[in-house]
C-alpha cells in the first residue's frame, strides 16, 4: 500500500485532530490533510483522488468546526470531480461555508 492510499483513509481522523485543542496536533492535522490532497492530485493518482474527494466531501457535511470544514472544501477544489462539485452544492447555501463551497465548485469546474 502506497503513503497516499494510506493518508486517504485517515481523512476524518486527521480532520479530527485539526479541531482538537492541542495547536500543535491541530496543525499538524492541517498539513498532513493538504499533503495526503494534494498527492492524490498528482497523475496517475486517480483511484487515490477519487478516495480523498470522497474523505473531503464527508469532512465537509459533517458538524466538525467551521474552519475544518472549509479547509476541506478547499482541498475539494484540488481533487473533486463534477460528482464531488454535485455533492457539495447543497452547502452553497450554508451560512458559515457556503461561500467556502461555491468556491470549490467553480475551482472544480476551471479544473475540467
């Protein structure tokens, strides 16, 4: 099993840890999450992209912290598809990351 296959099935967990209380775990988190997205985003990498798209739309719909949840719509932007795009457009109209998921609509969109 390669790093990226790995990283993908800890998304919750590490988006988890970014909302813990401990600034260091917290932003370790962070950047574990933006590392594991952005190789699933590299070539080749499509079962792995597929994988994390799906880890982030769930972050993303969950009750976790505003802040976890718009990062994850950021990185959504890197590795969704138009399913994921589909996904998330329910959250264009929240009030606290509705703006955070029109962005990654239009940044998935630009992608294609």
């Amino acid at each position: 099993m390669n790093r990226t296959t790995l990283i993908v099935a800890d998304y919750g967990k590490l988006a988890d840890q970014m909302s813990g209380s401990d600034s260091v775990t917290s932003k370790a988190a962070k950047l574990e999450l933006e590392v594991a997205a952005h190789a699933a985003a590299a070539p080749g990498q499509n079962v792995a992209r597929a994988k994390a798209a799906k880890s982030l739309v769930d972050v993303a719909k969950s009750n976790r912290p505003r802040l976890v949840r718009a990062h994850a719509l950021r990185l959504i932007g890197f590795v969704g598809s138009k399913a994921d795009a589909a996904a998330v457009a329910g959250l264009t109209k929240h009030p606290e990351i509705g703006q955070d998921a029109k962005i990654a609509i239009r940044r998935i969109q630009a992608a294609k």
